[in-house]
C-alpha cells in the first residue's frame, strides 16, 4: 500500500468515525484551536495521571483532515508523558513539512498523515490539534507532587 492509499484510507476511517470524541469533565487540561485558513475549530480535554496523559477527548467542528488527524492524536498521545508528547509532536511536525522526510521512529498511524505534504494548504488542518494539545499541557502547568 503506497503513501497515498494509506492516507486515503486511514483519514477517511477516522473522519467517519473519529475516536475519543466529546469532552472530559474536570479536565487538568484544555485549550481551543482555531486554524482561520481552513475554518477548523477544536477543542481538547485532557486528564492528567502524573506526568501522563490520562484521558484525552477532541470535539469541534472542521475539514475531513483536521478532524481524522485529531483522531488519530488522541489514540497516539494516551498514556503518553509530556515528554512524550513533545517529542511526538516533532516527529509529526517534520513528517508534515518536510519533503525528503524519512520517519526516524515509528509513527505507527500517525505515518500516514505524511499523505498531507502532497497538499501544502492543509498543513495547518493537520498540525491544528498537535497546537492545541501542547497548548492545554503548556497551561496545565507542572504536575504537582508530594514526594
Ligand atoms: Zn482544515
């Protein structure tokens, strides 16, 4: 299955059904997204687990790729540390931008959002909810311990 295909499937999969849909109540972490190119609206809830994301929900309203690729980040980033997180969002952001990019991990689904570099215009639909989702950690300040 070439690039192409994949992207196809899986953002036609997840745009259909998109997992993680709705919004946690008492979240620890939450932020809004807005991509005006596109007309794309998110919003993302999290629940923290220590440094971990605990639970993670999208809702909003957007392009087929903005809403697939939200899908596919929540399923990505669960159970995931900040860290973690971060370090994803690079691996996506260069997957998404650069033009020779060869994946240096394994992205798992997330590789088939690299469809998008055929389309330059919908980059922001795709990055939108990586944005969104460092800004609700970003803001959901360090996590608290008593040790
Ligand atoms: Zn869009």
């Amino acid at each position: 299955m070439d690039l192409r295909d994949l992207y196809r499937d899986v953002i036609l999969d997840h745009n259909r059904q998109p997992r993680n849909f709705g919004r946690l109540d008492a979240a620890d972490a939450e932020a809004d997204g807005h991509n005006p190119l596109c007309g794309d609206r998110l919003h993302i809830s999290m629940r923290m687990d220590g440094d971990r994301i605990g639970d993670v929900r999208f809702e909003g309203q957007g392009c087929a790729i903005s809403v697939a690729s939200a899908s596919l980040m929540t399923e990505a980033i669960r159970g995931r540390t900040r860290a973690e997180f971060e370090a994803l969002f690079s691996a996506v952001h260069a997957l998404l931008t650069e033009h020779d990019h060869v994946p240096g991990r394994d992205l798992g689904k997330l590789a088939a959002l690299g469809g998008v570099r055929e389309y330059p215009a919908r980059v922001k639909c795709a990055s939108l909810c990586w944005h969104t989702a460092h800004a609700a950690l970003e803001r959901a300040g360090a996590p608290v311990s008593t040790e």
